[in-house]
C-alpha cells in the first residue's frame, strides 16, 4: 500500500534589499500583449527564472491608502515606505541598511531605463529613442520631493517607494501581516479585519515585495512592486498604554490605601442602611398645602395671606377736658 509523503513547501528564493544587485540579479521576459492592446514584460530572478522578490529592511511608512478610479469606480490599494532622512536619528546598522537598499533601487530604475533605450524597438516600436526621451516616458517608484522654486525633484531629500497592495473583486489577495514574533495578524477569522488596521500612519515594516514586472500605457511605462508579507512595528504611543511602573513600595501603599477607601465605602453603605429602619417613636407629618411657602408659617400667616378688606374706623368719642372721676384740688390758706 503506497503511502503519501508530505514535503515541506520550498521557501521562497528572496534577494535581501541590501545586497540586491540589479546588473546581474534580474532578466527579463518577453514582451506580452493582453486583450485590451495592454503592453508588458516581465521583471524576474536571473538566478531562478522565477518572480523576483525583494526583502527591504525596516522602514518607516505612511500607511495603505485607498484610491478610487472616478471612471470605473474600482478600488486599489498602495503604500509608501519613506528613505530616513540624514536628520533622522538611527543606528549605524540601521542607517547603513536603508542607504544600501535604496541605491539599489536607484540603480534598478536607471538598469530599467538604459535597457528600455536599447530594446526601443520592441518595447516601443521606434529604432531609436533618446535618453531624455525614456526618462520624459518612465514613470519612477522612487518619488523625491519637488523643489518649489525650481520645479524639478530634490534628490538632495529623502524619497518614499510606492508599493501596491494587491486588492481583486473586493479581496485582499496574497497579503500577509505579521507582529514582531511572527504571529500571524492578516489573513484573520475576523472579516472585519483589513491590512489597514495593522500598516497604519507612521508604523515601520519590514516587507517582502515582488516585482509585478514592466508595464506600457498612454505612451508611459514603469515598473510595479506588490506587497506579499510584512512584519509590523506600530507606531509608538503615549495613549493606550501604561508607561508608568511602581516600586514594591508604592504597590503596597497603593493597595493600602485601595483597601481604606473600600472599608469607609462600607461603613458609610451601613451607616445609609441603619437610617432606613423604621423608628418607633411617633411621627408628626405637616402637610403643606401651598407649595413654596415657608412651614414655620402658622394661621396667622395664613390669614396674613388673604386680602384685606376696608373696615370703617370706630367713631371718636368725645373727650371732656376735666374728667368726673378725676380728683379734685384743694386749695389751702395760709396764714398771714
């Protein structure tokens, strides 16, 4: 009885970026035409005549970005990973990396256009062409920043590399999103989960690209690179997370002080809870019958409240100026 014996997938052959070597690591295919007159030749590992995948080191990125076609209304997908500046603080290693990695790419994008010059006549159907003529036609990954006075690129400034993020009949096809330890964070049971949510604003990735070959349209042409795998470190935070740490100290007070304030809490809930048993003592209610008036207010004060009506005043008696009961004066002599 034959029995089936598993193998282990082969690993992908991967080009680090720093050691990435465009005169003897690429070849090209030959020239394909779709059905809609669409040109393209492939872009692949010279030493495998397979796709040709790249591994960048870590770098900064600016995060997916969504575009809408406003013709055909389709959605795609791109990211910027962003060169550091010279201003940038990082390590030697670090620095070194990043610089290695991005002259081979400018060394890529030059390769691609001096072959495009000598294959003219094939890839654009002119015996001759011009330099000037093939960089007017290419359409560069690596973006420089543009000069305002002059309106040229400034090459003296640190550029990004646009990266597409494959997206197919509303699916994330081929993508993978990993976090520092290799666990896996896209593809996810969770359909609400997208790329997006873990390759955001200002996080670094470290990725490996493949090389969606040359493309001719509208009379430009240019090279693409595809997302397949990246490692994630987010951006770092003040907000979400505890930065703070207690000495062995500091959590025992802490903890005191925790269990005091739970004590009090309660003793005030019995307090509350005695003073809610009914007494036995009789319980005098006065009702008030106008809402808003003071209850030390007694029937005096209610009569107080009502209007007063006009009485006639008494008549004045008369009064005599010598009174009958009043005493009478003697009146006595002397003697001379």
């Amino acid at each position: 009885m034959a029995t089936a014996t598993a193998t282990a997938a082969a690993p992908i052959p991967i080009i680090q970026g720093v050691s990435f070597r465009p005169d003897t690591d690429i070849k090209y295919t030959k020239l394909k035409i779709n059905s809609s007159g669409g040109k393209s030749v492939g872009v692949v590992n010279a030493h495998t005549g397979q796709s040709l995948y790249v591994g960048t080191p870590l770098l900064l990125t600016w995060g997916i970005q969504e575009f809408v076609d406003e013709k055909t209304k389709k959605v795609s997908y791109d990211m910027a990973l962003q060169f550091p500046s010279e201003e940038y603080h990082q390590s030697a290693e670090s620095k070194a990396d990043s610089n290695a990695f991005l002259q081979a790419m400018t060394a890529f994008e030059k390769k691609l256009k001096a072959d495009a010059l000598a294959n003219s006549k094939d890839w654009f159907a002119k015996p001759k062409m011009t330099p000037d003529a093939i960089d007017a036609l290419f359409t560069p990954v690596l973006k420089y920043p543009v000069d305002k006075t002059t309106c040229e690129k400034d090459t003296s400034k640190a550029p990004t590399m646009k990266i597409k993020v494959p997206f197919w009949n509303n699916k994330w096809e081929g993508v993978e999103v990993y976090d520092g330890n290799k666990v896996c964070l896209f593809p996810s049971s969770n359909p609400a989960v997208s790329p997006k949510d873990f390759i955001t604003k200002q996080s670094h990735v470290v990725t490996m690209i493949q090389c969606g070959g040359l493309w001719f349209a509208n009379g430009k042409f240019g090279v693409t690179w595809r997302l397949v795998q990246g490692i994630v470190q987010p951006k770092l935070s003040m907000r979400g997370r505890c930065h703070l740490s207690l000495t062995p100290s500091e959590s025992v007070r802490l903890q005191s002080e925790a269990d005091k304030q739970q004590q009090q809490q309660q003793e005030t809930q019995q307090f509350c809870d005695d003073d809610d048993v009914p007494s036995s003592a009789p319980v005098t209610e006065t009702v008030d019958s106008d809402d808003g008036e003071s209850d030390e207010e007694d029937d005096g004060g209610l009569l107080a409240r009502m209007p007063s009506l006009p009485v006639a005043a008494p008549p004045v008696q008369p009064q005599s100026v010598a009174s009958a009961d009043a005493p009478k004066k003697k009146i006595i002599k002397k003697a001379a």
